[in-house]
C-alpha cells in the first residue's frame, strides 16, 4: 500500500513540478459558497434540464468538493449524514452482516437486499439488478471523497426521471473533470492508510482526465458479542470491525464532443461473522467479500435549433465475490468439523443500456423533454462450493438461478412558466416495462407547481409516484434450496407521495428551507413464511405510511464563513394493516455547525450531528437503541498550491451504537467508532 502510495506521488510530482503558482482550492471555495447557500446553484437532476435549485420541481440539495472538504469528510457516508432526513447506519445491518442500512423520510430498509434511494454515478445508474443494490458503496462507501464535484440528491419519489428503485430518493455523484491537478496523501486512526491523485491534460477537442484511489481503514476497534436465544452464549471481545480495502480508478476522454468515462471501483472487506449463527469467527477465519463495479460510458449531445438531441450507452458489470465464507465456528455442527463449515461463492451481473433525449425548448415558456431507454441485464447461476455435506470435500450448490432482465421505458416532462419568474408548472410520466417478473409494468407520474410571490421566496407543491422493483435475488430462487418458494406473482413497492416546501431568503445573507411530507407505500417486500409448511419466500406482505418535516437554515457571515443547521421530524411510520411502528426510524435527525475562515489561509469547521433513540419493530425483544450526539471538527491550511488537513471525528469520544442483522440469533447493536482522526497533505497544480 505504502509503496504504491509513492509511486503515485512521484508520477505525478514529475509531472506538474514547475506549475505550483497555479491553485484551484480557493477558486473552488469561492465559486461554491453563495451560490449553495442562496439557491443559486444549477442543477438538472430533477428533471435533466438546467434549473436552480429553487426551481426545480422536487427537494434537492447540492453539495460541493468545497463543503465536503471543509468537513473533513472520511467516506461517502459521512458526506450524506449531513443531509436533512437522511441517516446510513454501521455496517452489520443484512444478511451478511456487512451492509450500511437507509434511513430516510421514516422509511427502514437493508441495504444490500434493497435500497429505496438510487444511487448514480456521472448520471448513470449504479443499481444492479441482481441485488437492486449500490454494489461496492453497500458495505464501507471508501470511494475517495476527493473524486467528487458535487453531490446532488433529491429527497423523495424520483422514478418520473430514473425508473425503478428510485422509490424515496437520489443521489447523483459528479466526479471531478476540470483541468485541474492534485495529489492527495493520509492517514489517521483505525488503520487509515489513503492516497488520491487526479492529472488532466490535452486541448479542448481532445483531453484525458484521470483519476486513482486508494485507502485501507476497518471503520471501529469495539467490544462485539452475540447471544442466541437465552440458552447459547458467547463472550464478547474486542475486534477491529469491518476492515476495507479500496481501489478506486476513473479515466474520461474527450474527443470533438464525444464523452467516454471508465471507472472501476473494488473493495475488499473482512466481516467478524459467521454467517450462521452469526457467531464471532476466529481472526484468521472471517469471511472475505471482494466487491467490484466496472462503469464504461459513451455520450454526445447533439445540438438542434432551439434544442438538443442527447444520446448515451453504457456498460455496467457488478461482482458479489466470497473467496472465503465462514458458516459456523470451529467444530460445529460436530468435531467431525474442526474448520466449521465454510466455502465460497459469486454472483453478479452485466447490464448494457442505451439512452437517447430530445430537449426542446423552441415553445415560449415552455421547456419539454422527451426520452426512451433501453437496457438489457443477463446474471448467470450463482454458485457456492461448500463443506456442509463432507467436511473435506467443498461441493457446488447453486443459491440462486440465473435470470435475464430486459427493461423498455418511455418518459415526458414539460415545465411551463405560466408567469416568468412567478409561477412555473411541472408535469411528467415515465412508463417502465420489465420482462422478468409479472406485474412488470410502472406509471411513475409528477405534478408540481412553482410559485414565487415575492424576491428571494418560492414556494413548492409537489405530487408524484415511485417504484423499486423486485431484484433477481428475489425472484430467482434455486432449487437446490427448496425451503425458499418463488412467489409467481410478486409485484413491485409502489409509493406516493406529497409534498409542500418553502425556499426563502427572509433576511439578508440568510436561506431558510422547510418542506412537510407525506408518503404511502404499498406492496413492501420481505421474506416471511410462505403459504406452505416449512417453507419462506419473498412476496408482497404490507403497507406502510409515514409523514414528516424537514428544515435547513444557513447564515453567511462573510465570503469565507457561515453558520449551518438542519434537522428533520418523523411524526408517524407504521404499518397501515396493523398499526405498528416500523423498526429503528429516527424521530429526530439533526447537524449543525459553523465553517469559519481565519484570515487568507486558514479554515475550521465544528459541527455536531444528533439521531434520536432507535425502537426495534413489532416481534423485536431487543432493546430501544439510545440517542447520541457527536461532534466533529476540521481544520485546513492551504499556502498557495499546499493544502494541509487535520480532521477529528466523533472528538468527545462518546459511546454510539446502530442496529444489527435482526435474526432468530439476536446480535447486540454495533458499536461505533470512538474519537477518530485523519489527517493528510493535498498538492495542487
């Protein structure tokens, strides 16, 4: 690690040595600020047109390379705590026992089974059907923070755009592509060993933009223990949790207008559990999970009078790899045994997709988007080799079938200035078809009105619907595991939602943003006993409704300072069949703090972070999950062309725990990390 952490140092040295009078860090900074603090900032993830985020027709917050620097943030889920209503717990939440779960908008779920939130990268989607997952940002999220631009996400219903599993939200990441140069180099506690180099060159009709990380780090070194039933006990001990390895590459070309991005991320993680029982495994035994996303992508935009024509195809491979499984601990189920049970597995898929939009905007007042998308995602057998029939012997067992997913989808959307700089209204439809499962069909529409009764205030109303559809690991049941049954007519989660949201600027360097919503979801899938003895399967089994309030408010103090807060309400999330609250949803969420610039050079921000008592849900003997807060500072440094970055998270080093897997063998919540500090040197040329 160390020496490719040279390697990339010196390459890179050698190559801008003579150009430090050249620094981007505080352009970056000043460019951000205002415009995300006062509703200036451009966005097209709403509806893929350019409009400010006050405009758009949904709740959208931008968050730039300069805030997440001031931050200090480690990973990408430090980054996203920061938003209003949005939580990602510790690992240890899925069936693996590895996965961060989503919290958002009074909505629970796992996260590598499935996730309510679709994740994209450069606006191509990173969800894959065999999982309906994030693929290598489900278990640590370490993609090096310094690849990111800007992170756009809109909180609530986005499949009117997206399509499937974008049921309450978006997070669209931009990655770096100026003419920019930097080098990166960390490290800090919990093992955290980072590197980052960024080099672009070339002309305007044709330039290479290039991007390598790379970072080790287990994410806390905590007491863990298990318990099974009130009969079989294991002490606790002390462990280094969840321990990570990333790689992470980017390269994008450019040629007269052509755009061809290539990215590669693989992390590798170590989990501390067995993945029966859920047992603590011996240090030299926890299971290993490699995890690789391959992206490569192709697009032109066509311009047209009074419009444009813009096309794009991609690539996209996604591997589920166990080399080592470890199913039992030593000795179990018998002596016959002394390893335990073990094995290995994969599984994964390859998807190719094809996109072609028609903007128009040669209507007065009107700007209308017309698109179709195509994609088709093939996933072979997945097959594991195990010990669990001869304890000498690893014999093949195939966990799930392979399936063949084609998706068609058609989408609209006209937004209208019915008075300029007034009132603007948003209509939209996508309509999806699936061919792997029935009840393949989705109308996903929105409705959204704009109106703007003074300067510096506008307020939204919003209507629109959402879907996630049932992934592959759903449906694609085995038969060589016959205690699981496939449910023929399973039917995708369907939501809807309303919305009421207030952006206004009331006093003089000020924003304040408040919004309510209200959300009813039906069709929730889970696995359950199924309709024969002995048997599960995964099927529709309840519906779910919930409601809330979210609030932000942000005070410039000068060009380089400003006061943050936010904070988000869930006054209701329970089932609508029986009446009972859905497990571990936050009541309250809350960040707040205070970026303040010392002179020319230097830079400080202390913030604090609250997420309210966690009650696991209904048939859940485990006790509520206490409140926490936590505060965490950064400091930064630059002098011309040298960043110097100091950043200490969790810095009163107070005890937190989240939830863990819920299973038969109840696991105690996971610890987290105690006071954590990274600290690093960035060089700009």
């Amino acid at each position: 690690m160390l020496k490719q952490l040279v390697l990339m140092l010196a390459a890179v040295l050698s190559v801008g040595a003579m150009q430090c009078d050249v620094f981007a860090a505080e352009q970056e900074q000043d460019a951000a600020l205002e415009d995300v603090l006062f509703l200036d900032m451009d966005t097209d993830i709403a509806t893929k047109s350019k409009l400010k985020v006050s405009e758009s027709p949904a709740i959208v917050t931008v968050i730039t390379a300069a805030q997440i620097r001031e931050m200090g943030a480690r990973t990408l889920h430090d980054v996203l705590n920061t938003i209003p209503g949005m939580y990602f717990s510790l690992p240890g939440s899925d069936l693996m026992g590895t996965a961060r779960a989503d919290y958002i908008r009074g909505l629970y779920y796992n996260h590598t089974q499935s996730s309510p939130i679709k994740l994209l990268i450069n606006g191509t989607s990173l969800v894959d059907a065999y999982q309906d997952s994030w693929g290598t940002f489900n278990q640590y999220g370490t993609m090096a923070v310094h690849m990111i631009e800007r992170i756009e996400v809109i909180r609530g219903p986005g499949s009117v755009v997206y399509g499937g599993s974008a049921l309450a939200g978006v997070i669209n990441i931009v990655t770096k592509s100026d003419d920019s140069n930097q080098v990166d180099v960390g490290g800090g506690t919990n093992g955290l060993k980072r590197g980052f180099v960024k080099v672009s060159a070339g002309s305007r009709d044709l330039r290479a933009n290039a991007m390598a990380s790379l970072g080790d780090s287990f994410i806390t070194n905590a007491v863990i223990g298990r318990w099974s039933g009130t009969t079989l006990q294991q002490s606790s001990e002390k462990r280094e949790l969840y321990n990570a390895a990333s790689r992470d590459y980017l390269l994008d070309l450019l040629y007269h207008g052509f755009k061809w991005q290539n990215i590669f991320f693989r992390e590798n993680v170590y989990n501390p559990f067995t993945q029966v029982g859920y047992y603590i495994a011996d240090q030299n035994r926890r299971c290993r999970l490699e995890l690789t996303t391959v992206l490569s992508s192709l697009e032109k935009s066509f311009p047209i009078e009074n419009g444009s024509i813009n096309s794009k195809v991609f690539y996209r491979r996604t591997i589920y790899g166990f080399p080592f499984l470890s199913f039992t601990p030593s000795n179990v189920p018998s002596a016959l045994w002394p390893d335990g049970w073990y094995g290995d597995g994969e599984h994964g898929s390859e998807a190719v997709s094809g996109n072609v939009e028609f903007s128009y905007n040669g209507i007065k007042n009107q700007n209308v988007l017309l698109g179709y998308e195509t994609l088709h995602e093939r996933a072979p057998d997945a097959v594991m080799h195990s010990n669990m029939l001869n304890p000498n012997v690893l014999q093949p067992i195939m966990y799930l079938v392979g399936k063949t997913r084609n998706l068609n989808s058609i989408y609209v959307q006209d937004t209208l200035s019915v008075i300029p700089d007034k009132v603007s209204f948003n209509m939209g439809l996508r309509h999806d078809n699936y061919s792997d499962f029935n009840n393949g069909t989705a109308n996903s529409p929105r409705i959204a009105l704009m109106y703007k009764p003074v300067e510096n205030y506008v307020i939204k109303a919003l209507y629109g619907t959402a879907f996630r559809p049932p992934s592959f690991t759903t449906t694609g049941i085995s038969p060589d595991i016959p205690q699981v049954k496939d449910d023929k007519n399973i039917k995708p989660e369907f939501m809807e939602t309303i919305e009421l949201a207030l952006d206004c600027s009331p006093f003089n360097k000020t924003n304040v943003r408040l919004n309510c919503y209200s959300n009813r979801i039906t069709n929730l899938i889970k696995r359950v006993p199924s309709d024969e003895p002995l048997k599960v399967w995964n099927t529709n089994v309840g519906n779910q409704k919930s409601w809330g309030v979210e609030g932000e408010a942000k005070l410039l103090l000068d060009r380089k300072s400003y006061i943050f807060a936010n904070g988000a309400y869930c006054g209701e999330s329970k089932n609508m069949d029986t009446g009972a609250r859905a497990e571990y949803v936050p009541e309250f969420l809350g960040n707040a703090g205070v970026n303040y610039g010392l002179g020319k050079n230097l830079n400080v921000m202390v913030k604090g972070f609250y997420r309210s008592v966690l009650k696991p849900g209904a048939g859940d003997n485990r006790a509520d999950i206490p409140s926490f807060v936590l505060f965490d500072t950064a400091v930064n440094y630059t002098y011309k062309s040298h960043n110097v970055y100091v950043s200490v998270y969790n810095m009163l080093d107070q005890e937190w725990k989240d939830p863990s897997i819920s299973s038969a063998n109840i696991l105690e919540p996971m610890q987290g990390y105690g006071r954590r500090l990274d600290v690093g040197y960035r060089y700009m040329f």
